[in-house]
C-alpha cells in the first residue's frame, strides 16, 4: 500500500518553506547588523551612547541622568535638536526624581534651552503656578 501526495500541495508547502526560511534568514541579518550612527562626541563612541540608552530604559536612573547630561553637551556642541529632544525624553521619564542632579539638569534646561522651539510648551519651560 503506497501513499500518494497530492504534487500541487508538495510545490506549496515548498514554497512557503523557502518563504518562511527567507524571512528567517533576514531578520537574522537585521538583528545582527549593529545600527550606526554618523559620529563621536569627545570620545564617547555611538556605542557608549547605546549602552547608556539600554542601561537608562531598563531603569538605571544614574545612567539615565548620565545619558541627558551628554546629550546636552552634544546639543551645546553640534546644535543638532535630536539631541535635545532626545535628552528630554530621558529626563521626562525620570521626572520625579527627586536628587539634587536631577533639579540641577531641570535648572539647566531652563535657564539654556527654553526659547528653543523643540522646548517652547515643555512642562519645565511652562511651569503652572
């Protein structure tokens, strides 16, 4: 007694393997592709930033300060607003800390960057009286 495959069925199932060992194939080679960026900022590599970046999103609040305060210099130094919107989505999420860094990068914010139109209607630069 033979079993018989249906040869329509057989190039199908092929062919969705094929597919799915493609898509396999190339999320493998985009998770493995470490994503750069263009530069450094007194020596600290895009790596050490990414690090910061990983430390500070699992909850590493001194990494987390650590991270705004460099992107700010970045800021100070390259005049690039990513930078300066990024370094307060950092602090936003560590807004109510109450350590003394933490009030002194606040002060920083508003007494530099408040006119600049990425801060313009930031809760820091509109405080409520």
């Amino acid at each position: 007694m033979s079993s018989r495959f249906d040869p329509i069925a057989l190039r199908h199932c092929a062919w969705v393997t094929l597919v799915l060992a493609g898509m396999i194939a190339l999320a493998l080679f985009l998770l493995d592709t470490p994503f750069a960026y263009p530069g450094s900022y007194h020596g600290v590599a895009e790596t050490g930033l990414q690090k910061l970046r990983l430390r500070a999103a699992g909850g590493d609040w001194p990494a987390n300060r650590s991270l705004t305060r460099l992107l700010l210099d970045r800021f100070d130094a390259l005049h690039n607003s990513d930078d300066l919107f990024e370094a307060m989505l950092w602090l936003d999420m560590d807004w109510d800390s109450p350590t003394a860094e933490h009030f002194a990068l606040q002060e920083r914010i508003y007494k530099r960057y408040c006119q600049h139109k990425v801060l313009r209607w930031h809760w820091i630069c509109n405080p409520v009286e």
